[in-house]
C-alpha cells in the first residue's frame, strides 16, 4: 500500500521553483531516507505533505488521500516532528506532550512514560526553560508514544547528543518492527544508512536517485585510492572500473565487489607503491550527485 504518493509536484516561490515534477512513493512499512542540502527542497515537500503549504501542480497523497483538501483527516493517523521545536512556552513539557497526544487522539500513556525516562527529559519544567535538545525531545516523545501509522521526521535529532540520537535510532527500529511507516529527512548520512531500507536524494526539487539502499549499484562498489606509475590506461580499460579520477601520483576508483579479485590480478603486474580500500557508503552516492553539479 501507498502510504505516501507524490507525482510530478511543482511548487513555486514567485518566479523560483523550488520543487520541480518531483515523485516520490512510500510504502508500507518502508524507512524512507529523504537527503539533500539545505535549499533542495526537503522541507517544502514535507511541508506540502502534511497540508501546511499549497501544491501549485501535481498529485500529493497520504493513504491515499489529498494532503491539501484532507490534512484533518491525514492528521489522526501521522505523527511530525520539526527539527526547529518552537511549542508553547509557559506550558511544561508534560502538558505539551499530553496536548500534543490529545489533539492526534492517540497517546500511548505507558510509551509516554517509558520515553521520558529513556530520553531523560524532566517534564516537570516549563518549555521556555528547556535547552534545544531537551525541546527535540518534547516532540520526539509525543510523536513516538502515539499509535499512528505514518511518522515523519525533519532533522529530529537535531541539537540531541549521541547517547540520545542512540535512543531515537532504537525507538525507530522498534517502529519498524510494527510495520510502521517512517519518511526521514536528515542530514546526517551515516544515520540514514543505518536506519533506512530505501532512500530518495533531492537535488535542485526534485528526486534524482531513489531506491532500496542494498539495491543500489554505487553501494555494490569498494572505492579504492592506488599510487603507482603507467597503470591508469590499464585501469581505464577495465569495465568493472567506474569513477577513476587522477590527483597527481593518485588514482581514486571504484570497483564492483565481485570483481575485486580480477582488479588484483591485474595490479599484480604492475609496482604499487600503496593500495588503500573502503566499503561503500551512502555518502559517496551524495556527494557525486552534487560533484556533477560543481564540474558542470
């Protein structure tokens, strides 16, 4: 099932078009990673998503539903959280939590408690005491001990420490194995990669490369780093070699991983004066996709 259904949105800020025919599907179940630079469009589509922005063309769909004309409605069954919390001030962080619970009618008390111990908030204070990352975790509790189907974070871990983004990446995970719905927009890669089964990067509005995360074939490559002299033509020849760039006496490629053992038998015949190798990573995949924007 199509828990979240974009086709070829168009939005417009005056004369700029911040999303550009952008499509993006997510399905039950999924961890959907959404990642981009500041200004690609995350946080407009999102916001488009969840009725607070107006489309100007396409199909936004939540369960199935117009965001626009049926946001009320979609909102009972999604919980968000912002990366920036700015709530009600003279409210304790217990009350907010609580209204914020009401309001979406499905709060989880015993989660509720449980997750104020794990995430080691005092709700006894107000919010305009809080620090930043005690205001994340006001809406990061109200979202995760509601019982909905679909959750949506912006940069939720903004401002936490790494003991408590460590707490938010397990209360994920157990998301997941609920079959819930997860779309998570969030600049940090190696958080993206360790929580998401698929992921979708936005570059200038609008979706370039999309997919399961084991699926792709960047992620299927071993990026190595060689100094030697008069093995680039070889290198250049291989089909199994993708990206080879040249920085003075050092060349950076990539190879397949089922091929790895055929580019050692060649670099046995040739004198390397040093081999270097590191698994793929997601942020290899980012950062080409915004390298072809530099070059070109």
């Amino acid at each position: 099932m199509k828990m979240i259904n974009i086709e070829n949105l168009t939005k417009y800020y005056g004369s700029f078009k911040a999303l550009d025919n952008l499509n993006l599907t997510v399905n039950q179940g999924d961890i959907m990673g959404f990642i981009g630079p500041n200004g690609a469009g995350k946080t407009t589509t999102i916001r488009i998503l969840l009725g607070l922005l107006k489309k100007h063309e396409g199909t936004v769909e939540v369960f199935g539903k117009d965001a626009w004309e049926k946001n009320v409605e979609i909102h009972k069954n999604l919980a968000y959280v912002p990366g920036d919390v700015q709530l009600w001030s003279n409210f304790t962080g217990g009350e907010i939590i609580d209204l914020l619970g009401d309001l979406r009618g499905s709060m989880n008390k015993s989660k509720r408690t449980e997750l104020i111990e794990r995430f080691q908030l005092d709700p006894g204070k107000k919010f305009k005491t809080y620090s930043k990352g005690n205001r994340q975790k006001v809406a990061l509790i109200s979202a995760l001990s509601s019982d909905v189907d679909l959750y949506i974070f912006d940069e939720p871990t903004s401002g936490l420490d790494p003991l408590m983004e460590r707490v938010f990446q397990e209360c994920v995970r157990e998301l997941h194995q609920q079959g819930k719905t997860i779309l998570l927009s969030s600049h940090i890669l190696a958080e993206v990669e360790r929580l998401c089964n698929k992921i979708a990067i936005i570059k200038e509005g609008t979706i370039v490369e999309t997919g399961e995360i084991h699926e792709m074939e960047h992620l299927k490559r071993t990026h190595f780093t060689i100094v030697a002299e008069n093995i680039k033509d070889t290198l250049k020849n291989l089909i199994y070699v993708h990206n080879l760039k040249e920085t003075d006496n050092q060349l950076d490629f990539e190879v397949e991983q089922h091929h790895i053992n055929d580019l050692f038998r060649v670099l046995s015949r040739y004198t390397i004066a040093s081999v270097k190798s590191h698994p793929p990573k997601l942020e290899d995949i980012f950062i080409d996709h915004y390298r072809e924007e530099e070059v070109s």
